[in-house]
C-alpha cells in the first residue's frame, strides 16, 4: 500500500521538491527495512540511479554489537532523497558519509533519523553539499538517545560550498538527548571556494573548470577513503563535479 503523499508541513520533508515527487511516488513503494544481526558488520555503498528522480528510503536496525557503514552519493538532475532511519542496540557502531552534488534547478537532500536505544551505541554522520547554478543541497539530520542509552557517542558534521549566488544549501543537525552520560556533538557550516586557492590552481595551468573541480574534489573525495571498493563512488563524483563545474 502506498504510503500518504506527504507535505511541506511536515519536518523532514520541509525542502522536497515535491512537483517532481508527485508523478513516481506510487512506484516507490514501501520502505525498505534492513537488520544487522547482532555481532554482525555490513557496508553498503549507494550509487546513484541515473533516473531524473531518485529517493531511496532505508529503515535498519543495528541489534547489539553490530557496525554498519554506509557510502552514499545523492546526484539526482532533478530531485534526490537519501532517507536513512537507524536503531541502535548496545555496543552498535553505525557510520554514514554521503554528499549531495546538483546544479541546474536540481534538489538533493539527505534525511536521516539515528536512534539510539542501548548504552555505548556509536554513530558518525559526515555529509557534504556541493550545489551549482539554482540547485538545492538539504541535510536533515536528528540524533535521538533513549533515556536508558548512557555512554552513547554520536556525531554530525555538515559541510556545504556553494558554487553559484543563486544556489542554496540547507543544515540542519539535531540531538534530542534524554541521557545524562553521553557524548554527543553536531557542527555545520555553509562557504564557496576560496578565491586565493582557485588563483593559485589556476595559475599552475588549470583553466577556470578545472581549477573548481580540483578544489571541489579535496571537499568530498575524502567521505569515501575507507570504504573497501570506494572506486566507483569516487568516479560518480568526480563525473557529477565536473559536470556542474563545466
């Protein structure tokens, strides 16, 4: 059954662009649940489709002891949605590193929801937004820790560069902590290339393009370093950098 159409309304969907939503959602279908059995380690890498719409929506569960990482790229040309909800046991491990790259009129957005519910859980949320032209990069992210959760570590950090006036990124990192023995931190910031880099690039023989995606590559490359096959991923973005740089 499909799920009710959704609204600005309503939190994590306050930056959708819904006008391109509305023609796929009944072909979405339900979301997609995942469990991580205890003791056990998963590592997804999530590339993009190629379709002119693109949501994938996630529900997993991390039972006690298990580690999951996630590498994701969200690229869509005309709306993107990477939405991820995370239930930790105790001792879990979860880690997420995805960017949003876009230009045109494209909207690419993130939309996480991380709880956590057992004691000594751990989770990593890196996110980069890198929108050109009008595009809209958008990070939604809660961190939710149970009352009973002591020892919890968890943190966010949300990094946009805008390329364009017309641009926008949106950040928004959140904790909701009911535990009084935790450690948790969020951080976001919003910048553009800085002109002193791109004069130096450029005047070592890389035109004005290639200068940009020089840069622009040292921003977000790095979310996948650890990843085991990382090579794919790591193409895709180059591919979509250059492309908006062009």
């Amino acid at each position: 059954m499909t799920a009710p159409f959704p609204s600005r309304k309503q939190e994590a969907w306050r930056y959708a662009d819904l006008d391109a939503l509305k023609p796929v959602w009944d072909q979405l279908g339900d979301v997609a649940t995942l469990t991580v059995g205890a003791g056990e380690t998963l590592e997804q890498v999530w590339l993009p489709s190629g379709d002119d719409v693109q949501v994938r929506r996630v529900r997993m569960t991390l039972d006690d002891g298990a580690r999951a990482r996630i590498f994701a790229l969200n690229v869509a040309p005309v709306y993107g949605r990477i939405e991820l909800e995370v239930t930790l046991g105790e001792g879990a491990d979860f880690e997420l590193y995805a960017a949003n790259i876009g230009g045109g009129i494209s909207t690419n957005e993130v939309v996480t929801h991380v709880r956590h519910l057992g004691e000594r859980g751990r989770s990593r949320q890196v996110i980069r937004s890198v929108p050109g032209h009008k595009a809209v990069g958008s990070y939604l992210g809660k961190v939710e820790v149970a009352r009973g959760a002591q020892q919890t570590d968890g943190e966010q950090s949300v990094k946009a560069m805008l390329l364009d006036r017309g641009a926008t990124a949106n950040c928004k990192p959140e904790l909701e902590i009911y535990a009084d023995d935790v450690k948790c931190a969020h951080g976001a910031s919003i910048g553009e290339l800085d002109a002193m880099q791109l004069f130096y690039a450029q005047s070592r023989g890389l035109d004005p393009a290639g200068a940009r995606a020089l840069l622009l590559e040292g921003f977000v490359m790095d979310l996948w370093d650890s990843a085991s096959d990382g090579d794919a991923i790591r193409n895709a973005a180059r591919a979509a950098l250059h492309r908006i740089v062009a």
